[in-house]
C-alpha cells in the first residue's frame, strides 16, 4: 500500500497543546494533508465543549493550510471510512500511551482496516498532558508555555468565569 497523502489526528483535545500541534505539523510534513478530528472519549471528564474544543483547535491550526479541523461524533472507523481516510496519526509520549494506543490501534484495525501511525513526541513535549494542564489551570496556575494563545486566552475566560471548578 503506498502511504497516504490525507491522514487523521484524532484525539480530545481538551485543549489543544503544544505538543498536540508539533505532532500535526509533523503529519503534514510526512503526509500532506491533515484532518482534525476533535472526539470524545467516554471515560474522559471534559473541560471544554466539543464544540469548544473544535474552535479551539481551529484557532491554533489557521497558519497551516492543508489543515482542516472537524467534530468526531460517531465511531472513529466510521468516521475516517465516510471520508477516504485510511490512516491515523497519534503522539506518543510514554509506556502507558503505547498501552492504550496499542488497545485502540488494534481496536480500529479490527473493526475497518484503519493503519495508526505512532509518531515520538519531541523530547520538550514529552511530559506535557492535557490533564495534568487542565488540573493546573483548576488552581489558578499558569500553563501560558504549554499551549497556543487561543487556549490561553479560553482558560483565563473560564478562571475568570469560575467555570474550572
Ligand atoms: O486524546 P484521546 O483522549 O486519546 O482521544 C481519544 C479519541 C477521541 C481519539 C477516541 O476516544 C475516539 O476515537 N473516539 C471516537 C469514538 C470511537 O471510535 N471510540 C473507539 C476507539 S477504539
């Protein structure tokens, strides 16, 4: 099979990070085209929207062009089969992402033949979690460094809205 030139990133993106961009940079680098697919996990306690979330990833995402940015609401299969997509593209951090990505990888290949493609996190993005972010930003810490300006500017909205509790 020759390697797709239109990939997905799918994740939650809750919200979007540095290291979620560098990872999408780097598919459109390999790959070409690059669909956003913002979802839901359902063992995940969100921050943000969906809808929130998709703004969000639009905002950071609007230098890159071959970039398009779209809500994930049904299966992820289902979703990547309605547009052609036969590969997806994940960051991978540390062992207990390759646990999980392992599960949902085989997962997706069992149900439609969707390939995952595992990409290294850069070593300056390798600790860096949404969660762990969203834990921080709940105290009123500053998490400026780790994110784009329309998520910074979206978490001083909901501390300022004391919508973080
Ligand atoms: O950033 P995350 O939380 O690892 O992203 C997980 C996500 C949203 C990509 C995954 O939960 C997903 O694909 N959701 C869509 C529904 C689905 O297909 N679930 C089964 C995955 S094996």
């Amino acid at each position: 099979m020759a390697l797709p030139t239109r990939v997905l990133c799918p994740g939650s993106f809750d919200p979007v990070t540095l290291g979620h961009l560098d990872i999408i940079g780097r598919a459109v680098a390999l790959f070409g085209d690059v669909l956003v697919g913002v979802g839901n996990n359902s063992q995940k306690n969100y921050l943000f929207s969906l809808d929130e979330r998709v703004d969000l990833v639009r905002e950071a995402v609007v230098g890159l062009p071959s970039v398009q940015v779209e809500p994930i609401t049904g299966l992820l299969t289902q979703f990547c089969a309605d547009r052609h997509i036969n590969a997806v593209v994940k960051g991978l951090r540390f062992g207990a992402d390759f646990d999980f990505e392992l599960q949902m990888a085989h997962m997706n290949h069992g149900l439609s033949g969707l390939e995952t493609i595992l990409l290294p996190a850069a070593a300056e993005h390798v600790t860096l979690s949404s969660t762990m972010l969203r834990e921080v930003a709940r105290y009123g810490g500053d998490v400026d460094r780790y994110v784009p300006a329309a998520v910074r500017a979206a978490i001083r909205r909901k501390q300022a809205a004391g919508d973080l509790a």
